[in-house]
C-alpha cells in the first residue's frame, strides 16, 4: 500500500461520473493499473450514483466485495463511470450525467448500460475496467467500443456491492482491449463470497492459453435471425469462418426458445427492477425528501423527480406484471419461458462446447436515435439468453460493418469462462 | 390494451408520480411493449423454473454492526440517533 | 351472534443474529440504529444470507405445534412503501411457507380441551420502529429506529376457529406457554408476541384489527371490537370490510385509512436467497417436555388436582419454581403456588423468578407443621414479596413470626378467648341455638379478631362448639 497513480487525463468522451485524480493502489497482479469501476459497484468512501439523480450525493460506507479483490490486488482505483440510469437501457444515455460518447466514433452511443466502462477502455484512459450485465450491459458496450467483454457465469462473481437492477440474472465483468487483460481482471474478481447467497464455490480460474481446435461451436439460425443487421451478419459469418480455420467444428443448430427470450427478460428484469428501486426515499442516503409533505406524497414526488423516464417506465411495467390479476399472464409465464431458454442451452451443450453468432443485431447508434423503447428493447435480443439461463458469454471484436466495430459473441456452459476465454484468445491472435 | 386509467392506476400502486402529459405517452408505449410480451401467452404453464441452489444459510454468529457515524453519515437531519422521515401519520 | 376470531401471532426468535445479517438482536438496552449494518439498512447492494438458526428454531415450532412442513418452501418479497421499511419489501413467506397446518389444544369453557387448528406458521424479518413526533400538519415528522429491522419473526395464523375474547386470551397464554418451553422466545423482551386479530360475526363481514402489541391486550381488544360490531348490527348499519388499528392506551380499535386499503404487495420469490428443502431435519430437532406432558407429569408425580397442574405449568419459570420447592409437600406447594402466590405475584406485576426460593419453601414448611395459620402466613408471604420489591433483603419467615407474634394460638389460651367471646356476644349465641346459620361464621370471627388470625378457624369452631355443649 502506499503508493498513488495520478490519473488527470482528459475526458473527453465523458465516460467517467466521478474520477479520482489521485488513486492509492499496493502490490499484485494488478499493481498500479488504473482500473475503472462502474458506478453502481459499492466503493466506500466514493461516491456512487448508478448514473441517477436519486442516488446523488450517496457515499456508501462498505466496499463491494469484488473493490476489496481489486485493492487486495494492487489495482489503482481512478474513477466511476458513466452508465444508464440504474443499468437500464442500451446506449448510456440515460443516464442524469450526460452520454458517453463512443470512442470509434464520438457522434455516435457506446452502447450500455455499460458504455462509461467501454469508453474509459476503448480510448485507453484506463487498461481494464469492470462493468455490469444483466442483459447485455458489457458485451453490448464492448461490441460497440470494439473491445472485450465478459460476463461470467452467474454467481461466479460476488454481486455483493452491486446496485441491483434485476438480481436473477446480472453479473459483474471485466471489460479490456484484449482477452488476456479481460481474463487477467476476471481471475481477480472471480471467487465464493458468503454475503451472497447466490456464489457459487469454485477453483480459481485456469491459467488462459489460446485454445480452439478440435472445439465444437454450434452456431443457432436464430442468431442470425430477423432483425439482424446483414452488413453485421456477413462480418460475423466471415469471423465463425475464421474459427473454423482455426480448426473448431461449426454446426448449424437451433434455438426455438429465442422466440421468447427478450419478453421473458423484459419482464423478469422489470419485475425485479420494481421492487428493488424501492428503496430510494432519500430518507437513509440519497437526495433527501421534502419532510414538508406527508410519506407517500414525498415518497411519490422523489421518485417522480429523482428517476428519469425509463427507470420510471420499468418501475411502472415491472409493478404491472406483479400485480394482482396480471402475475399470471406475465411474471409467471416468463419464469416458464426461463426455463425454456435454460433447457435449449442445456439440449445444444449436449452435443456443442459453445455457441457463436454476433452480440449485438447493429452498430453503434448515432447519438439520440433511440428514442422508441421497444425497438431499443429489440436490441438486446441476442445477449438476453446468456442471463436468462445464467452462462457466461464472451463479446469479442470481430472486425467491422459500416466502419464500425462489430463483436462476435461466444456463449459457454455453466462455468465454462475458462474455456470461452480461451476461445476468444485463439479467434484473437488468430485474427490479427 | 391498457388505458391512461390503468396506468394512473399502477402508478398509484407503485406510488410514482406521473404528469397528466406523461400518461398518454406512457400509455402509447406500454400497448406498444405489452403487445409485444403477449408472445408469453404461447408459454406452456407449469414449466416453472427449476431452483439452482438450495438451502444457503449462514451461522447465528454475530458480526459488528456499522459505527452509528457510519449509519447516519448518508441521512439528513438525524435527530437524538435516530433518521428523519416524513410524517406517516 | 356467533362471534369468529382467527388470530396471526407474530413472535421474535430469540437467535442471537438477525434473520438476514450478522447484527446482533440484542439491542433493548442501547441508542437508536446502533445495532445496524448495511444489510438491515437495507443499503444499495447488500444482499441477505438467512440465519440456519432461526430456520432450525421455526422448525422446532413446526414440530411442536403438529404441522407439516412440505418438502420445498421459499422467502417471497412483500413489497409496500413505508419508512420501518428499508428496503421498501419485507422478506417473507407466500405462497410456499416453511409450515402447514398444526393444532394447539386449548382449554375450553368447561375445563375440557377444544383443538383450535392453524393454517401455517412462516418466517419473515420484523420492521423498524417509528416515533411520531411533531404537531400540526406541516411540523410533523416521524423518526426511524432501524435496530429491529431484520429480527426473525415466525407467524402463526390460526383457522378462524376461537369464539371468543376469554377463549382468544387462553390460547394465547397457552401458544406462549409453549414458545417458552420450547426455548425460542424470551417473553421478557418487550414486543416480542404482537397479535394481529381476524373478528366477525357470523353472517357479517370481517375486521382485521392490527397492533396488539402485547398478549395480555388481546382480550380488551378483541372485547372492543366484538362490541363495536354488535353495537352496528343492531342499529343496522353496515360492517364493512377493513383493517382497524388497536390503540393500547385509549383501549379501542380506530379505522385504518383507505389508501392503506389499496395495497398491492406484488409478492415474488426473493431472487437472492435459495428455496429452503429442510423437512427431513424436522425428525432430527429434539423437543423439550411441553405444557401439556408436564401437566399430566404433575399429576402423576405430585398427587395434584388437574386444574393446579394446569395454571403451574402454564409458564415455565412457574413450573421450574414449583418443582424447586414442591418435592416434600406437594399437596401445600400446589394451592398455594397456583391459588395465592400467583395472586399476591400478579397483584405485584412481579415476575415469579424474583420470589426467593428458601423463604417460600420455609414458609410452606411452617404452614405444614402447623405452626402459623393461613392468615398469618399470607400476611408474611406479603411482607416477604414487599421487602424483594423494595430491593430489601427479605426476613426468614422464623424471624418475621417471632418479631410481630405470629405463631398460632392454641388450646386452653384459644378456649380463654373463645369463652369471653361468647360472654360478650349473647344475641349470636341465642341465634346460633335457634339454629340460624351464619351467626357461628359470626362467632368465629369475633375470635380471630381478638386473637389477630393466630388461630385456626377450625378449631375455633370446634371450640365454640364444645363450650356451648356444656
């Protein structure tokens, strides 16, 4: 302990809510790398918003257990950043401090809700960074950036600290510019946690080493399904080629379920999203209430003016699928159209070592087109199977379309990063 | 379909507040992404999903408490150690 | 009017942490949110990890109270907007509780039993406690105490099958009895059993009054609201369906607002904790001896009637009291434990630990040779009961009978005193002759006045009897 990184770079990308300028950081694997933490991940003594007015001013009084990994791993902790407001969206603007601009090219999004993260990443501000996914939120931002991301199996890593948005499926990830500093974070943080009764007891992460010949990668139809930007589809068609030359063994397959997945997400993810932003009355942290008024009308009044418009649209959707008469047509049916999506992967890792296809249906957006939520929300329709059944998906760049980076995403067994990393580290040095 | 009535109706259950402006909007955008889930309806029910963890306890052993400090170092306006609301009753 | 109560008792465990963290649950003595973590403040990102004792302990009750405990029960999330609150749901159970079904045998009306069966028994974390301060409508404000938020709770709901408020105050007395021995639940700790109460009149629509935050208002409240009820029906108005709120001080139940009636608490399995599977542990869980086997054991081992076994095993400090002292004379340690201790200790609100042991056995030692009378042993019995609760250091009963005179008057001093009674009081005597009853209750009186209850009433009579022979 002891020494400090000062981290004053610019910011041009506005991918950092909060920076801190002058970093501590010890002896590990990762002495004195700046690592950038995004801010719905607990850092006691730094404030953490979840990129939302409500949470304004909140300096939490515990690490998250995956800030105690990083300090005990030496890493220099130099800022916070940018996010949707809460996780929720697909582009980072929602979030109360402005969008993040995309480093491959500033006029247009850098994806999210993880877009700060890939950001700081993508315009090398920092070397490695820890972003979040409950649908989508690190390989979509990393397929937009043109960097690496992973989300691990879920419970591999502690959630413990981290600002719930839908419990049942996120994760925290790494997010790097290659594959060994992604697998590099992930072994740092990856680990049993008691505090969270979701964690499960794993050996630590295998040493990475480039590996795919010999692999059985099945790749769905439906991944390459309606909606599916062709200019995408044909970069990321060229990279499963490259695999195959790689010696990995492509077979077409398929996944029926996928026809269910984003609603089953959708409504899972608002569901719980409605009961855990329950909490911010400003009454324990946060803005503070206006004690004027009696409980229920500060209590409505702060929600109404401390969230912004999408966090209030899911709040108001995820309460509807729980409420008396309709639980049964939505919450209910989508936890059995979970099951459906975890039995397809279970049937295809039968006969399969992974899945492969493209991780997100686009390219980055230009800034501000999103403004319809439903076809934001179609957007997600490749990433949301991987948290539905719990897997860990890799997004890794896999050249471009439009001129714009494109990733290729690959989908593992349960607990099978090892293996995904060392897919993509392969597809990676075999592609340079 | 939902109308501006059951929105305003589940923004009182969710206690939000909504302006009369947002209502319409927000209920143009809810028809749009409840059509959508009705893909669901096709879902067989009783395929609930299966638990993949059980019985995750932890020992009755106690820990240390946060500091009183800490616990009201994010509140406004403590008063004699305990935290402000607004009025309830 | 058929009148038809089910009961929901809410009870503390006693577990040393809180259902969902690490905090201690010993906190009565100190300031408020000291006994507080980022979990029960239900801080951003903190996640619960359940207490396997509290499961182990709702699982004790389970056993006891002959439920069945299904192979797979899981917490749901209760989700309802109110400061005690911190996270803004309750961790419960819904739909999938740890315990079905289950009866207690209860005494009934004519000192037989009736079998008042429950529905389940679930866990679930207490609230924080709020403190309405403030005045007028502006100025008001409420203050949070978050040291309970977190407190294992079991519920108990109950069929509605109790008719009325004696028989709703019975049960009670026996669930606690029960939670007692069974060593779950320290009755000392106030607001450890809170009642919610479900009360209709058949043919009519039912109340539910919350709040009875102590076991001993039960009865006042359910009288109340039985009345209130009754008082509609005859003026025809109507009983509508709603939650009432019992106000301890005032004694009467007021009606909950509207807008608390609009409650859609959204229930769905609590995402971060595991579904539960412990029915195979239930046969593994020893059970203590409970109120009823001890009851029938004190029957058997100490010759006492049914009904004294009844009230002496009904608490358990009281059943461990009168096993210290009952062994050479039961038959004197059981009317006066049950009849006049319990009497003199409730007259006192003084618990049954604080009576000392060697004291009360010596007195009841003296009752049995004989050598105070019950008079005078109730009077130093009281005289004892006063110097415990005045922090004094209580006498011997020797040296209390010694120092005022106490020791029982007999024989030819008694005859001396009977006979001047007789003297002075000719009219009774010449009553009693004529064969009027109640003039030689008279007559014995008279005497132990002049002897200051130092005699035996009946040897008095007997006396009085002999002399007026002559």
């Amino acid at each position: 302990m002891g020494s400090r990184y000062s981290f004053d770079n610019p910011d041009p990308h506005n991918a950092f809510i909060t920076i801190c300028r002058e970093a501590e950081y010890g002896e590990g694997p990762l002495s004195g790398i700046p690592v950038a933490v995004k801010d719905n991940i607990s850092t006691a003594g730094i404030e953490t918003t979840c990129g939302s007015n409500i949470l304004k001013g909140y300096i939490p009084p515990y690490d998250a257990h995956v800030i105690t990994h990083l300090r005990s791993a030496g890493a220099a902790i130099v800022g916070k950043t940018n996010m949707d407001e809460f996780g929720m969206g697909t582009t980072t603007e929602s979030s109360a401090f402005g969008p993040t601009l995309n480093p491959a090219d500033p006029t247009r999004a850098p994806g999210g809700s993880s877009g700060g993260s890939a950001a700081a990443v993508a315009s090398g501000m920092v070397q490695m960074a820890l972003g979040t996914d409950t649908g989508g939120s690190i390989r979509c931002p990393a397929s937009f950036c043109g960097i690496v991301g992973l989300k691990p199996t879920y419970g591999r890593v502690s959630r413990y600290g981290l600002i719930a948005y839908a419990n049942s499926m996120e994760q925290i990830g790494p997010l790097a510019g290659n594959v060994r500093d992604c697998a590099l974070l992930y072994s740092v943080i990856a680990g049993y946690d008691p505090r969270d009764g979701t964690s499960l007891d794993l050996p630590a992460p295998a040493p990475l080493k480039a590996e795919i010949a010999g692999k059985r990668i099945g790749v769905p139809a439906e991944f390459f399904g309606e909606g599916v930007d062709p200019a995408v589809a044909k970069t990321v068609q060229s990279g499963i080629d490259r695999l195959e030359g790689l010696g990995a063994e492509i077979i077409s397959c398929s996944m029926p379920s996928m026809q269910y997945a984003l609603a089953a997400y959708y409504v899972t993810s608002m569901s719980e999203a409605s009961s855990n932003l329950g909490r911010y009355d400003g009454v324990r942290y946060g803005t503070a209430p206006d004690f004027v008024r009696s409980w229920h009308d500060a209590y409505s009044h702060i929600r109404k003016s401390g969230f912004g418009e999408e966090v209030r649209r899911r709040i108001l959707l995820g309460s509807f699928a729980l409420s008396a008469g309709y639980q049964g047509k939505y919450y209910a049916k989508a936890q059995a159209a979970r099951q459906m999506v975890r039995n397809d992967f279970a049937r295809l890792f039968e006969t399969v070592d992974m899945l492969a296809g493209p991780t997100m249906p686009c390219v980055a957006l230009p800034l501000g087109e999103t403004s319809d939520p439903l076809s934001m929300y179609l957007a997600d329709i490749l990433t949301v199977p991987a948290n539905l059944a719990g897997v860990p998906a890799i997004s890794v760049p896999c050249g471009t379309a439009h001129n714009l980076p494109v990733g290729l995403q690959l989908i593992g067994k349960h607990r099978s990063e090892d293996e995904i990393l060392s897919a993509a580290l392969a597809f990676e040095e075999g592609s340079v | 379909m939902v109308s501006k009535e059951d929105v305003a109706h589940i923004a009182t259950i969710a206690d939000i507040g909504v302006d009369e402006s947002e209502l319409d909007l927000f209920t143009g955008q809810f028809n749009a992404i409840l059509d959508y889930f009705d893909v669901l309806d096709s879902v067989p029910i009783g395929g609930d999903a299966a638990p993949l963890r059980k019985n995750v306890f932890r020992d009755d052993e106690v820990v240390p408490s946060l500091s009183h400090d800490e616990v009201l170092m994010n509140a406004t306006d403590p008063e004699d150690g305990f935290i402000r609301a607004p009025r309830v009753i | 009017m058929t009148v038809i109560i089910g009961l929901e008792i809410h009870c503390q465990l006693n577990t040393k942490t809180k259902l969902f963290c690490g905090c201690s649950t010993d906190y009565r003595d100190d300031g408020p949110n000291t006994h507080v973590c980022p979990i029960c403040l239900g801080l951003p990102g903190t996640l619960p990890v359940t207490n396997k004792q509290a499961v182990l302990y709702a699982l004790k009750v389970a056993k006891a109270l002959h439920c069945k405990v299904p192979a797979f029960s899981e917490f749901a999330r209760k989700n309802y907007f109110y400061p005690d609150l911190p996270k803004a749901f309750q961790i419960t159970q819904y739909d999938k509780p740890l315990a079905l079904g289950g009866y207690i045998d209860n005494e009934a009306e004519n000192g037989g039993e009736k079998r008042v069966e429950l529905t389940r028994i679930h866990m679930e974390e207490d609230p924080g406690r709020l403190v309405h301060k403030g005045s007028g409508d502006r100025g008001r404000y409420t203050l949070v105490d978050y040291n309970r938020s977190g407190v294992p709770l079991i519920e108990i709901v109950t069929e509605p099958q109790l008719s009325s408020p004696k028989e709703a105050r019975r049960f009670l007395n026996k669930l606690r009895a029960t939670l007692e021995y069974l060593g779950i639940y320290d009755s000392e700790r106030e607001g450890s059993l809170r009642v919610d109460a479900n009360i209709s009149i058949k043919g009519y629509e039912r109340v539910e009054v919350k709040n009875i935050t102590s076991y001993k208002g039960v009865e006042k409240a359910l009288t109340f609201e039985i009345t209130r009820q009754k008082g509609m029906i005859r003026r025809n108005a109507q009983i509508v369906r709603e939650t009432r709120h019992y106000q301890e001080a005032r004694g009467v139940t007021t009606s909950a607002r509207s807008k608390e009636m609009e409650h859609d608490y959204r229930y769905f399995p609590e995402p971060d904790l595991a579904p539960l599977e412990v029915s195979s542990w239930v046969d593994e869980i020893p059970l203590p001896e409970l109120p009823d086997a001890r009851r029938d054991r004190f029957v058997q081992q100490y010759g006492i009637s049914q009904n004294h076994a009844r009230t002496l095993t009904g608490d358990l400090k009281l059943a461990e009291f009168f096993e210290e002292i009952a062994s050479d004379m039961p038959e004197i340690a059981a009317p006066w434990t049950a009849d006049i201790l319990l009497g003199e200790l409730n007259y006192r609100d003084m618990p049954v630990t604080k009576v000392p042991v060697p004291h009360y056995g010596a007195l009841l030692l003296e009752v049995k040779k004989g050598s105070v009378t019950d008079t005078s042993a109730v009077e130093i019995l009281r005289l004892i009961l006063n110097q415990v609760m005045e922090g004094q250091q209580p006498e011997m009963p020797g040296e209390i009978i010694a120092r005022l005179g106490l020791s029982k008057e007999k024989g030819d001093s008694i005859v001396d005193t009977v006979a001047s009674v007789l003297r002075e009081n000719e009219a009774a005597v010449a009553d009693h002759r004529a064969g009027k009853a109640g003039a030689i209750n008279f007559l014995v009186g008279q005497v132990m006045k002049a002897t200051r209850g130092r005699a035996d009433p009946k040897e008095i009579a007997k006396i009085i009897a002999d002399l007026l022979k002559e």
